[in-house]
C-alpha cells in the first residue's frame, strides 16, 4: 500500500488556495449576520445618527424617549424625554426623528409625534445642549401639526427626513389617518395633509402671525399655485409609509407603504422628481385592483391566504460592506422577514435574507420596526421586542471555513497514520 505522508508545504498552499477561493465567495455571496448591538429598549421604533462621525447612534422609544448608545463605549443614556407628551394608543407614539443636517452647529433634532391630548400629529424642533448629549423638553418649537380623526389609532405614519445636500427641506411622511379602505378619502384628496408626503421649509417661518405653524413653503413644491391643493404636499397617494429614506449617496427616495389586504410595496422615487407623484392609494393597492391610475410600486408583494404582511421600508445600502453597495434593504413586520432588492439595467432583483438574518439561534424571527443608519451607513435593523441589531460580514464564514480545512486535513492525516500502521511500518 503506497504510503503518504502530511506535507506542512502542501497544507500551506492549499489553505492559501482555498483562502482565496473563500474570499471570491464572500465577495460575490456577501453572507450577513445581524450582530446585537443592545437589548431592552423599550418598543424601539428607530434608529438614527447626526452626520459628521459620531460614534453615537440615537434609538426612539415609542413612548416618548429617545436614547443615545455610544458604540465606541456602550454607554447609554437619555438624550430627550417627551413621555408626558406622546399618546402610545395603537401605532400611536414617538414615531419619527431626523437631525439637522446643519447638527454640528444649530443642535436641531426634528421629531414626529402624536399629541397626548389632541391625539394630532405633530413635528417639532428641539435644540440639544451645547455638547449635544442631551435636550431640554422645553426646547420644543413646533414647526406643524396635522389633524387626526378621532378616534382611529392607525395609519399615523412618521418617518421625517432631509434629502442629502438639502438643509432647508424637512420631508414628512403622513398616513391615511386610520382604518380600513381610506374611510376619510384622504389619500386622492389634496386639500388634506393626510395620505402624503409634506415637504416644508424649516429654515424659515412663513407664518409670522401663527406661532404653531414655524415653516414657510418652498417655492418650488409641485402644487403651488394650484388652489385646490395644499402647497406643502410633495407625494399623494399614501396609505401608511410608516418608514421611509433618501438613498445618502444619490437623494433618491424610497417609500415603504403598508397595504391593505393585498400588496405591501417599495416606492421609489428619483432624485431629480419634482413631485407631485400619485402612488395610487385608495384606488388601488400596489398594481390592483385599478391600474392607469396613480404610479406604480417599484416592487410589490401579494398577500396570500397563509400570510398576511406589513412592509417596513428600510434604507438603500451604502455602509461598509462593498458587495451590498446599491441594494435596497426592507423587511416585513407581520412575517418577520428580511430582504434586499437588487435594481439594475434588467429590472428589480429580490433576495430573500430572512434565513440568514433573522433565523439563526439566538435571534429568531422577530417584529421588524424599523432600519436605520448611522453615520458611516451601517444598517441597523430596529425589533419592536427591544432588540437593536447592525448588518455586519458574516466573520464565521471564514473560521468556518478554516475549521472544516483543518479538520479535513486532520482527518486525512489520522487515515495516513493508521494505513501506516496497518502496513506495519
Ligand atoms: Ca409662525
Ligand atoms: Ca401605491
């Protein structure tokens, strides 16, 4: 029997070829892990961070607190509290936050909120102390609110947000108001903020005369001039964009809408629009049941008979991880399901990444609130059970690999040994 031998050299090149075979595979692959970054807020609904480099990222309670985690240290600790404000009833709460883009100088934080005593919607501004760490509720400045229905807790939408390169624009998302197909008409219906996305001029205040409305209306907002609609409208057709966000590398805006019975969808919406967008609702849903009429999603999924849904829009990738650069990051509050979509010349792409992200020991499938981004744009992935995840590099893909090498080798090596043995020499 031919004896063999355990070749140190070979062993080396070996584990150098299949190091670099590794290596095209993360590359072209890109396997993910969600790594927890902290546990117990409670019913986190956010996550964001100023521009600029901070290490700290920002997590919103719904009951009215936001905390800031530094990640450099862990440290933890209240940056504001407007509990006393905030109605929690159904998808009510501390909804939405947005820096200024202008953080480093102004310390403006915009929030959106529903009133505990109104049960409005409102958005405010509110100034950090000097360092930044912390806000005086009585800051508030209240740039607007809008009118809800009494009485239906629902739809109240949220997400706020600047356009990268834009200091001047706060975008706001609003729902329907609540219910079940539309009840207020609101979403065709343009002389009501509701169903919309606003889009308001917070550097100045147009309305001298009314000290809660702190806002002037950009000139440039698609339905001004037009006297049956209202000027701060930019996008129409809404039902619930609970979340949505500007891709920070090229402006484009992606919408998240929550359906009805039929179609969670991603909106998407360039850069260089100049509104005015009719995204259909409550005509239709997604593409169903009246197409012609209003645009369509970008991408959609059907409700079936086994699993209903609720989209949480996420964030265009643009952090780290080179291979994930460009594609679009969502999940589904119902199904607790992750994914990502991939749009290039030849259309929409979705990969599914619930297995790999939300699946594996120790996390398990959870209710996705929200994503959001630091300052560098690592994606965080918000669970409503207080979970806060980051979207990292699968690292045991290589200790995987080397482990399963060393014990092929080791193996091979024991067979050697005992032919060896066997042969008697
Ligand atoms: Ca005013
Ligand atoms: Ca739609």
């Amino acid at each position: 029997m031919r004896r063999r031998s355990f070749c140190p050299a070979r062993f080396n090149r070996l584990s150098v070829a299949l190091a670099l075979a590794a290596a095209a595979t993360v590359a072209q692959a890109g396997p993910l892990r969600l790594e927890t970054v902290g546990t117990g807020f409670d019913q986190p609904l956010f996550v964001t961070a100023p521009t600029g480099g901070s290490t700290t990222i920002h997590i919103v309670e719904k009951g009215g607190t936001i905390i800031a985690l530094d990640r450099a240290t862990g440290t933890r600790s209240t940056f504001l509290d407007i509990g006393a404000k905030v109605d929690t009833d159904g998808e009510r709460g501390l909804l939405g936050l947005a820096f200024s883009p202008n953080w480093a100088t102004d310390r403006h934080v915009y929030v959106n909120y529903i009133d505990a005593t109104t049960k409005n919607t409102i958005v405010s501004r509110f100034t950090a102390n000097a360092a930044g760490t912390a806000i005086d509720a009585t800051s508030e400045l209240r740039v607007l609110s809008v009118a809800q229905p009494p009485g239906l807790d629902n739809h109240k939408a949220g997400w706020i947000g600047f356009k990268p390169g834009d200091a001047r624009h706060l975008y706001i998302a609003t729902g329907d108001g609540g219910g079940g197909n539309d009840p207020l008409q609101a979403g065709q219906d343009l002389t009501t903020p509701l169903g919309k996305v606003l889009r308001v001029d917070v550097t100045r205040d147009g309305f001298a005369a009314d000290p809660d409305r702190n806002y002037a209306i950009p000139d440039d907002n698609p339905f001004v001039g037009n006297a049956a609609a209202l000027p701060e409208l930019w996008a129409y057709g809404l039902r619930n964009p609970f979340r949505a966000s500007f891709d920070r590398q090229t402006g484009d805006l992606w919408i998240g809408d929550v359906g009805q019975d039929a179609r969670e969808e991603v909106n998407f919406e360039a850069a260089a629009s100049p509104g005015g967008i009719n995204w259909g609702w409550s005509v239709r849903e997604g593409t169903e049941p009246t197409p012609g009429v209003g645009a369509d999603p970008l991408y959609e999924y059907a409700h079936t008979a086994q699993e209903r849904g609720s989209i949480t829009g996420g964030y265009v990738y643009r952090g780290p991880i080179a291979e994930l650069q460009g594609q679009y990051f969502f999940g589904d509050f119902v199904r607790g399901t992750i994914g990502s979509l991939v749009v290039d010349g030849t259309g929409v792409t979705f990969i599914d990444r619930t297995a790999s992200l939300a699946l594996p020991a120790g996390i398990g499938r959870f209710q996705i609130a929200s994503f959001g981004e630091d300052a560098f744009g690592n994606l965080y992935v918000v669970g409503i059970d207080g979970r806060v995840f980051a979207l990292v590099p699968e690292p045991s893909t290589w200790l995987a690999l080397g482990a399963g090498l060393f014990a092929m080798l080791l193996a091979q090596r024991r067979r050697v040994m005992a032919v060896t043995a066997r042969a008697g020499t």
